[in-house]
C-alpha cells in the first residue's frame, strides 16, 4: 500500500468542490442508489409516524380537542346537577307529607292573582 499524504491544498480543493452547488449533482450521481434506499425508506417510516403522532386519530392535535371538549362537558355537567338538586328540592317540597297548606295557598294565590274578598 501507499501513504499518500493528503495536503492542504488537495483539503481545500475537496471543501471547495463540495461546497459547489453546482457540483452537487455529480457528487450525488456518485453514490449508489442502492445505498440510498433503506436510509429513504427509513426517513419515509419517520415522516409517516410523525404525521400520525400530531394529526391521527389518536395524535396531539386529536388530544387537545378532546381534553378542550372535556372541559366543557364537564361546565354543562355541573349546571345540570345543579339544576337537577333544584328540581329534587321543588319535587320533595310537592310531596303530601311534606307539604305545607299555608305556603301553597299563598303561592298559588301570588302565582294566579286571586285572592279572597274578605282578605
């Protein structure tokens, strides 16, 4: 075998002739498309995955959908317990044992405008 030493003009010359855009093709013609293959497949794989990790059905942006809809059931929820603790209230005050006769006649008088002429 023989050491050839590689000087710096021959470095120079290799940067420079690289750093050429328009040498480019030809450096790239160089390589075997064979070569290329699994790392462009690879890369595919890669962008695939990652499309589907922030936009899929189960990605990123599908996550704080949900978590933003969650959020706002969760409002609708307790609106809707409170409303249902006020219509259990109003339905337990309508029950026959616990229903008081001096409130209902008041209120169905204020509710209806009638009142007795001796009052």
């Amino acid at each position: 075998m023989v050491n050839e030493a590689i000087t710096s003009r021959d470095l120079i010359e290799g940067v420079q002739r690289f750093h050429n855009i328009s040498n480019w093709p030809a450096l790239l013609g160089s390589i075997q498309i064979k070569s290329r293959i699994p790392i462009l497949a690879l890369f595919a794989l890669y962008a695939y995955l990652a499309f589907h990790a922030f936009s899929g059905s189960k990605g990123v942006i599908r996550w704080m959908d949900y978590a933003e809809r969650r959020d706002t059931l969760q409002t609708k929820l307790i609106a809707l317990e409170g409303q249902h603790r006020n219509l259990e209230a109003q339905v337990k005050a309508l029950k026959s044992d616990g229903l008081d006769l001096d409130v209902l006649d008041v209120e169905a008088r204020e509710i209806l405008y009638v009142s007795d002429p001796n009052e």
